[in-house]
C-alpha cells in the first residue's frame, strides 16, 4: 500500500507537498486561531510539515494519516527533530475513509481531496471526526485564468477545464455545501516555483545516482519536459489555496 513511486522520487526533497510556502502555513496557522490543546486530524499528511510546526508553535496536538510509506517516516523524523512527539502521531495508512476515534477541533485534507471522491465527498468524510463548532481545512486547486481549451487545462494535469473553478465559484460551492468559509491562505506564483521548481533538481540528482533504475527513464523524461510545461501551462493559470469552513 503505497502512493506511486515517481512521487516519492520527485518530492522526496519536499517538506511541504503542495505550493504553500512554510511562511504562508504558519500565516494560516496563526489565523486559525487554535487554542493550545486543540486536536486536529490531517488526512494524506504529506511529509507531516503542517502538524508538526503547528505542534511546535501553536500547542496543537493530533494525527496524520498518508499513503507513503516514505513521507510518513520523513513526518516522524521531522517530529523528532522538532521535540513534538509526545503531540503528535503519524499513522502510514489509507486516508480515504479514515474517521477518527475521537473527534477533533480542526480536521484537514490540504490538497488530496481525491480520498473523498472530490471536495464535497472529502468535507462529508472530514465532517465525521469532527466536533461541533470545529474547522475543516481544505486544500484545492482553482482557475485564475479560465484556460482557452481542454488541452491547456491538460497543460497544467487537468483531465478538463471542469476539473477545477474559479476562485469565486469554489468559495460559492462551500455554501451549497452548507459551510462559512471563515478563513483562506492562497498559494502565490513564488510558492508554485518553490513547490515544482524544488522536484527539478531531485530528479537530476536522483537521476545521477540511479541511472539503471527501472524508472529512470520516466524520471528522465519528466525532468525535460516539466520546466516548459510548468512554465506555460501551470505557473500562468493554476491557483491553489486552504480554505477553512464552518458548518453553518
């Protein structure tokens, strides 16, 4: 059970797996307004980066539950290496569908609403571990630009243009769903640079050190291509951002 292997050659540098810079997380921390003590569950977890810093910063306590093998122990080792272990916990293992056993002050899916089928089925799954008057977090992508035709939303690894909405329709969306947004940290064009720029110079390296590997023609092939990609499809019509809601 695990996330598919060019993810973990290509982000295996990363901290924060997504284009949310460490400045913008603890911004988004800090506006959440959680008390010290406060439980959070944060589902595809990532490299653990989120609840550790806010462990560290702002008290919190919780879990985090992520398909990689990988990821899961670089959030471990990134517990260790921030004294917060006695706070948190990492569990390797399939988010999708995960509830936890005790209900939570802030439950977080920060940019993998695959694991509920897309965002409304994700707030559903996140909605069942958490307590009455508690925050979901949610991280998604949206359009700042419209794209012109399916090929250019197929340019930034969009399936279509309906894959994603614009900013206005997403926070729109929230409402039929019958939540406040009552906070949101968006991503900027620095931290897409930060977030596919950084997976460049792994591949590289990666690449050097493992040049008879299975996968290292694949790898070979992203690092040629994904500078122009990024360039011409993503960095001009992506966004992303965290937006944190409140049952109505």
């Amino acid at each position: 059970m695990d996330i598919p292997r060019i993810f973990t050659v290509t982000e295996s540098a990363h901290r924060i797996h997504n284009p949310i810079t460490p400045d913008k997380l603890a911004t988004l921390g800090a506006a959440l307004r959680l008390e010290p003590g406060t439980r959070v569950l944060d589902l595809a977890s990532g490299s653990g980066e989120m609840l550790c810093t806010w462990a560290r910063d702002l008290g919190v306590v919780g879990t985090g539950v992520d398909l990689s093998a990988l990821f899961t122990e670089h959030a471990r080792l990134r517990a260790e290496e921030l004294g917060v272990t006695g706070q948190v916990t990492f569990i390797h293992g399939d988010a999708a569908g995960y509830v936890s056993g005790e209900k939570v002050g802030l439950a977080a899916c920060v940019g993998a609403t695959w694991i509920g089928g897309g965002v409304a089925g994700t707030i559903d799954l996140l909605a069942q571990s958490l307590q009455s008057g508690g925050i979901i977090l949610i991280g998604e992508p949206f359009w700042r630009q419209m794209p012109p035709t399916d090929a250019v939303a197929a340019g930034c690894l969009a399936t279509s243009i309906a894959d994603f909405l614009t900013l206005p329709d997403l926070l729109a969306s929230f409402g039929h769903l019958g939540y406040d947004v009552v906070e949101m940290v968006l991503a900027d064009q620095d931290g897409w640079d930060r977030y596919e720029a950084a997976k460049w110079l792994t591949m590289r390296r990666w690449l050097e050190a493992n040049p008879d590997d299975e996968l290292a023609a694949e790898v070979r092939a992203q690092l040629t291509s994904e500078p122009e990609r990024y360039a011409t499809y993503t960095r001009e019509y992506l966004g992303w951002g965290v937006f944190a809601l409140m049952r109505q």
